[in-house]
C-alpha cells in the first residue's frame, strides 16, 4: 500500500484555491456591498411576486413614492390611503446602510375614521405584506383624517 503525502494531495490544493477564490470575491465585493444590495432589491420589486419577498419598511423614498394611491390596512380594520410622499431637505452626509434620504408618508383615512395617534401600527400592503407603521396625527383642521410615518 502507496502512503499518500499528507502535507499536499490534490484535494487539499483544490480546497485551498476554492478558498482563496471565495475570500478574493468577498474582498472585491465588500466595497460594492451597499450597490448590489440596492440593484437586488430594485430586480425583486420590480415584479408584484418579488414584492412579497421584501418589506416597504426597509424601503427608500422612490420605493415608496411609487405606492402613492395604494391601500394599507390595519389590525382594527381601518384603510390608509398613501397619500403622498415628501423628502426632508438633505443635511449633509447619511449613515451607511440607511436610506438614501429622509421623508415622511402621508396617509388619509377612508370614511374619515382614523387610528389612534402616536402608536405603532401593524399595517398591512396588498403586495408588500405587514410592516408597522409609527402613525401620528397631523393636527391640521383642513385634513382631519390624515396621518403621518416619518422614515429617517
């Protein structure tokens, strides 16, 4: 019987170049971490099946501007129509890994009963599923029943 050369077989030289093939990928990848992340999420909502697979919780002010008109229901039964969408002016640089920018979600109550202020709300998209909602009041008389979700 042959003794095999236990410092260096032909399986241990592939497992070694799969390994520093992987770590290289992950070295070069790292820096454009952010980028694909973005273009993943951008492939899978643009279909109403790849909505599913992701939350509006996590998503940016073009994500979410593009629901405008779009019915969110609550735990106790009431609809939020997503009414507009607004983006706070930049300040300057943001963190990593957050939004590209701040905006707030306005929300208009249908038949003028609105959810109780100042709460987190479980809401629920037709095609995003659950995500829950911070919803506070407006307090301007002219839109009663309107309701805001500040995204940071």
């Amino acid at each position: 019987m042959e003794k095999t050369n236990a410092a260096l077989t032909r399986r241990r030289m592939m497992l070694m170049t799969g390994g520093a093939i992987a770590g290289a990928g992950a070295l070069i990848a790292a820096p454009f971490r952010e980028e694909i992340a973005a273009t993943a999420r951008r492939v899978l909502t643009s279909t109403s099946l790849g909505r599913g697979f992701v939350s509006l919780a996590n998503a940016g002010y073009e994500e979410w501007a593009a629901q405008v008109g779009s019915v969110f229901t609550l735990g106790d039964g009431t609809r939020l129509t997503l009414a507009g969408v607004r983006a706070f002016p930049s300040a300057g640089l943001r963190p990593r890994g957050g939004r590209d920018r701040a905006f707030v979600a306005l929300f208009d109550a249908a038949g003028g009963r609105s959810p109780a202020p100042d709460l987190i709300q479980m809401a629920n998209h037709a095609q995003y599923g659950p995500l829950p909602l911070f919803l506070s009041a407006t307090g301007d008389p002219r839109t009663p029943g309107r309701m805001l979700a500040v995204f940071n």
